[in-house]
C-alpha cells in the first residue's frame, strides 16, 4: 500500500503553517521525500459535493427545513463548562487518526483503517496506542449498516488491548433514525437486523415500513439493542487541542456543558430521557451540534463570520481545531487558517468519493491518501 501524505501543519499548532490562509492549497509530501504543491484543493462551497438533490435538511418531515443561517452564529462570549477525554487520559504524544463520514460502507471503513495502519489486511488491530476518533455517520444511504457497527464493536476491545481506543461518534443520521426519520434508509440495509431477537416492531412509527425495515427501526429506536451500542458515542469529544464534532459547537452548546450534551443523548438512545433537540437532533435551523453547517460549508455566513465563532469557541475550550465531518468535501481540508478542518470526503460508494483520513500527531495535522 502507497500512502500519500499531505502535510497540514496548520496555524496555531506551534510550528511552521505549511498551509496558504487565502487558498487552503498545502503543501504536499510524498512518502519518497520529494514535495510539490496541491493543486485539487476544495474551495468548500458545496454542502454536499456528489451528493444527490435532496440532502439532508432536517430531523423530521416537515418542520426545520429552513437553511442554517441566522442570528446565532456561535461569536458570543462565555465560560466553558468543564470537559474530559472519553474513556482514557490523554497523552500528549499520542497519535491520533481521524475518519470523516462513511454511511455504511463496510469495506471502505476497512480500508480507511488500513491506510491509516491501525489495521492490516486481515482486519486485527495494529496501531499499538493509537486513538482512532470517527466523527459519525455510519448509517443511512448504504446497505452495510449493522455490519460497520458490528466491526467497529469487534475492534474496540482489540484496540484497547493494545493500548489504543476507538471512539465512534453520533452524527445526524445515527440521531434521525434513533428518531424515526427514515428518509435515508435503504431497504436492503434492513434484512441485515432481521435475526435479531425480542425486537417490538409494533410502534405506530414503523406502520409504513417493510417487515425487515420495522426490525432495523425498533433495533434503533431508544432503548433497542443497536441504540443502546450508539448510546455510548458520543456527540462532542475533545482530545487535548483538538475538538471533534459532526457538525459544529457553538457558544449554546459550551454553555449547556458538552458533557451534559453526551450524558443527555446516552440517556434518550438507553430510553432512559428525552432529547434536547435545541442541542441534538433539532436540525440546521437550530445549530444542534449534529446538523450544523456553519463551519463545514463557505456559503451559509461570511467567511469573517464563520472564523469568528471558530475561534470564540476554540479559546474557550483552549483549543487549536475543530475537526468535522457533515458536508462532503472534495478533499480534507482546512479552513480558518487551521481553526476548522473538514474531514467529510464522501468515501461512500453512495457518493463515490476518494478515501482521506487524517492524522495528528503532537500537534502535526497530515493527510493520509491512498493511490492505489
């Protein structure tokens, strides 16, 4: 496997911006040593590049369809509320690797792992300590649903072993389909639940769906088997400099507590609460921390407006980034002069996209692509 790497190392990471603030074109690094410059760089002003019409706009039929503009734009002041590392502490010389949006996708979630050499060609765990964080959405649009779950669920506790951890995370679909938007499901996801056993199919919510389909709902519905899986993904994670999101956090979200946040969607997908869609789940109109676009599309708000609230939440979290996925990108790229990075390149085949993955290591933003 030949692994081209693109290095980012972007502002404020303490070291050389091997990336132009006004083109977001890097500098590129072979693995042979040799360097030349990018010249496919995204301009990132499709919200979903290869993405058919319809796309995602809104949690549920009907309402919250308006587009994700509007007076609160995250650049109000506050204090942040106190946050941790899932699961391990941090150890500031940890690499980490981060995947963007896969949407059931099996082999292609496989291969990711691979050119970020977390896993060999016979699926085993091989990246020692490093910490893999996947920003969300691995259902909806694809067929392999359970089977992307149930691989990353087989990985963790190899990864764990070693040393490392995996941390898969909700974005909007996981959210919508725990919710019953089923919009984006694909009937031939569905045969895939149908084994499971004890499943209440008889929810009002599933009348109109297929046999199989109404299992794979209830699996996911709150307090199912496969939410109370994703009960355990988080929607915000931060790790040193570094916050990771699906689709952006504002100054509503530091004030509500991210904690709070994860705690208080871990309950509703247990069954165990309800779900503050101004936070989750609400869609673009509210900037619920899984739908918003402001930072991840350069059409929404001016450009100003967009690093402004950046950076008004990064100095509060005393962070360098916030990596996202959300809206398909032709390329990872950064953006704000290194305060955002958009790590969604549709490497679905549903979007037919390239596989990008990006790494961080003590501060040192790269991306991995293969070329095979």
């Amino acid at each position: 496997m030949f692994v081209f790497l693109i290095t980012l190392l972007l502002g404020g990471c303490g070291g050389t911006k091997l990336l132009s603030a006004d083109t977001d074109t890097p500098v590129t690094h072979h693995t042979d040593g040799g360097v030349g410059t990018g010249t496919d760089a995204d301009t990132g002003t499709s919200e979903n590049s290869g993405a058919d019409s319809s796309s995602d706009t809104g949690t549920k039929p009907g309402p919250d369809t308006g587009p994700d503009t509007g007076p609160e734009a995250g650049t109000d002041s506050g204090t942040a509320q106190p946050i941790h590392v899932e699961a391990k502490e941090w150890t500031g010389d940890a690499r980490i690797i981060a995947i963007g949006d896969n949407h059931a996708d099996l082999s292609q979630a496989q291969r990711a792992l691979q050119i970020a050499q977390v896993i060999n060609e016979n699926l085993v765990w091989i990246g020692k300590d490093t910490i893999v964080v996947q920003t969300g959405d691995v259902i909806d649009r694809g067929t392999e649903e359970r089977e992307v779950i149930d691989f990353y669920e087989r990985l963790r506790p190899e990864a764990a072993a070693a040393g490392g951890q995996i941390i898969n995370m909700n974005g909007n679909h996981e959210i919508m389909t725990a919710q019953g938007d089923y919009r984006y499901m694909q009937e031939n996801a569905c045969a895939a639940f149908s084994s499971l056993p004890g499943l209440d199919t008889s929810n009002p919510a599933f009348e109109n769906l297929t046999s199989d389909c109404k299992k794979r709902a209830a699996a996911f519905w709150p307090g199912g088997p496969y939410a109370k899986i994703i009960a355990d993904w988080p929607m915000v994670v931060v790790l040193d400099k570094t916050v990771f999101v699906h689709g952006g956090l504002h100054q509503k979200h530091i004030d509500y507590g991210i904690d709070k946040i994860n705690e208080m969607t871990r309950a509703w997908l247990l069954g165990e609460g309800e779900l503050d869609t101004d936070m989750v789940g609400g869609g673009t109109a509210v900037y619920s921390v899984d739908w918003d676009r402001t930072y991840s599309s350069n059409t929404l708000l001016p450009e100003e407006t967009i690093c402004a609230a950046a950076k008004n939440v990064l100095d509060q979290l005393g962070a360098d980034r916030m990596v996202m996925g959300h809206t398909v990108q032709t390329r990872i790229i950064g953006f704000c002069d290194g305060r955002i990075v958009r790590i969604d390149v549709g490497m679905a085949e549903y979007y037919g996209g390239n596989i990008e993955v990006l790494e961080i290591i003590d501060g040192r933003v790269t991306v991995l692509v293969d070329t095979l």
